[in-house]
C-alpha cells in the first residue's frame, strides 16, 4: 500500500511548513488528488487518521479534491478528459494520448493555528 507512504510525505511537508511558518497545530488538510495519480481517497483517508496521531496534524479533518484527468489526443488535436491512463481518446478512439493533468497529488491548502 503505497498510501501509507504518500502520507508519511504529507506529514513531513507539514511539519516543514510549521517550521517554516511557525505554526504548532494543523487543523484542516485540503489535499488535491488527481483522478490518474493511483492513490485511493479511501486508503489515504485510512492512513492519514494512523500517521498523524501523536503529531501536530493529530485530529485534523482531510478534505480531498478530486481532479479530474485531462489528455491531449495527437490523432484528433484535442485536450480530452480522461477517466483512466491508457484510455482511447472518446472523440476518434485513438491511443495516442498524452495525459497533462489529473495524475498529481499536492497539498492545496491548510487551517492552522
């Protein structure tokens, strides 16, 4: 499950931030996760409750975006939403797509005290 590592990096980000910021207690995380980065909502909201307990992060609420992902077709030259990687283009069926987004995972944005 590489969740529980993805969330490991969340905290490390977030302890960085506390100390670059000089913050003590995360409250919200609002965490951006594309439709094709293979991460799962559910696991990462499992492991975060794990990983934060004892931590300055211990209690905060997850909120998870969902982004959706995007490709551009190089047979029909069109930018193209894209449920899966390695889906046909659903306007000419094509396989020549390049996906341009929804495959990030980023922190968007924080409630700290």
């Amino acid at each position: 499950m590489h969740e529980l590592a993805l969330t490991e990096s969340i905290l490390r980000i977030l302890e960085a931030e506390a100390d670059r910021q000089a913050f003590t207690r995360v409250r919200a995380v609002w965490l951006e996760l594309g439709a094709l980065s293979h991460a799962e909502p559910d696991a990462i909201r499992f492991c975060f409750d794990l990983v934060m307990k004892g931590t300055l992060a211990e209690g905060a609420r997850l909120d998870i975006l969902r982004t959706p992902g995007q490709g551009w077709c190089m047979a029909c030259a069109a930018e193209i939403t894209l449920g899966q990687r390695f889906d046909p283009c659903p306007l000419c069926g094509g396989h020549q797509v390049q996906v341009t987004s929804g495959d990030a995972m980023q922190i968007k944005e924080l409630e700290v005290a």
